[in-house]
C-alpha cells in the first residue's frame, strides 16, 4: 500500500507522489489561494491593474505591503501570495528588462519578460535544498504587439488573458468579469471595471486605504501607479456609475 497523499512525499521537491504529484508545488499554489485578491484587464489599448490591500488600524498606510509592482516602464505586475518571495523576482525581471535594453536596444516584450519569470520559478519545482516560489503574477503592459496579459503560477506555467483575477476572492471576480467584460470597452469603462470586480467581493470595505489601482494606457504607454487622491476620485465615479 502506499502512503497517505502529502505524507512523506512533501518532504522534498524532488520526488512525486504516486499519483504524478509534486506536494511542494501544490502547497505554493494554496499560498497564493489565500492571498489577497488581484484583478487586471485589457481591452485593445490599455491596461487596468487593481488589487485589495490589507492592514492594520495601527500600520501605516504608506508603509503597506505592495502588492503592485513596475517592472520597466511599459511593464507592471499585480501579485497574490507570499510579498517576499515575489520581490526576489520582480528584481529579477527588472534587470532582465535592462539587460534586453542593454543588449538589444528595444524595450522586453510582455510575453518575453513573463517568459524569464516562469522560468527561474520553474528551476525552483526540479531542485533539492528549495522550494517552490509561493506567489502568482498577473504580468501585463504594452509592446509593440499592443496590450498583453499573462498569469504565471509557481510551477512556472503561464497563459494569456484578457482579464482575470487571483487570490482568496477570485472566483467571485472572475465570475463577474466573465459576465461584464467586452474587449471593445473604451478605456473609462475598462478602469471602474476591475474595481467593480473587487467592490463584489470587499463590499463597502472598498476604499482607497484598502486598495491598490495602476494603469497603463494607450496615450503614453506608461506605468502609473495612482495616488490616494487619484484613487479617490476613481471611486467616487465608481460610486456615481
């Protein structure tokens, strides 16, 4: 008979459970179950990034844990799971961003950029001694084969998107973007959407000390990350809409 799934076989990365599974890999996944919900979408010019934010009555606000992140300009990334383990590859990304500008003269490409992500998260599944990377990416910007949106996971897969959600409340908010998302919507509709997504999961917890937004859009294909000022104002037309 062979042991209980997870007992013995989750001791080391290397060896797979008689059912063709790898326990570490699993365990990470779950990590990023349990983070906070991220929610990004594109439509044909720009990209919308908005994620929840949690903290306490005593932290500081401005002292947060990130869960947005600028990888080059034209490139940003909204995360769920473990905000350590994602800084090691968001600096990762950052220096292959250069390195391609260095060596090519022209700015990564989206998929190319995920690409060297999945890819150093996978040497982390095949490998004695470490363990999986406990976050999931939601990598999106805008190249010159326009807006892209990939979702990496930390077995090192990835697919594209047109918009999608991770973390603890991302079947509620990929089922309302199944239903409410057009590829054709103008860019004011395609900002309050991602929005709409979370306020069906946070509820009137929605604000804008509990939420992140970023954008990039087709008029200077630059990341942004809004202020809580701008952040306001957004909501107050989320509100009124």
């Amino acid at each position: 008979m062979f042991q209980q799934a997870g007992r013995g076989y989750d001791m080391a990365i290397t060896q797979f459970s008689p059912e063709g599974r790898l326990f570490q890999v699993e365990y990470a996944i779950e990590a990023v179950r349990r983070g906070t919900t991220a929610v990004v979408c594109r439509n044909k010019n720009s990209v919308v990034f908005a994620v929840e934010k949690k903290s306490s009555e005593l932290q500081e606000i401005s002292m947060s844990s990130e869960k947005i992140f600028k990888i080059d300009n034209h490139i940003g990334v909204a995360i769920a799971g473990l905000t350590a383990d994602a800084r090691v590859l968001i600096d990762r990304a950052r220096i292959q961003a250069q390195v391609n500008l260095l060596n090519y003269d022209e700015k990564i490409s989206v998929k190319d950029s995920t690409l060297n992500i999945c890819e150093y998260k996978q040497v982390f599944t095949q490998n004695a001694g470490v363990r999986p990377f406990g976050v999931s990416f939601l990598v999106a910007g805008i190249d010159s084969n326009g807006p892209s949106l990939f979702l990496t996971d930390p077995s090192g897969a990835f697919w594209a998107y047109k918009a999608f959600a991770i973390g603890s409340g991302a079947t509620e908010a990929r089922a309302y973007l199944e239903e409410h998302y057009k590829e054709d919507m103008s860019d004011e509709e395609l900002k309050l959407l991602p929005l709409r997504a979370l306020k069906e999961i946070m509820g009137d917890n929605l604000n804008k000390d509990t939420c992140d937004i970023a954008f990039i859009l087709k008029e200077d294909k630059t990341f942004k990350l809004l202020s809580l000022d701008e952040e306001e104002e957004l909501l107050n037309k989320l509100a009124t809409s």
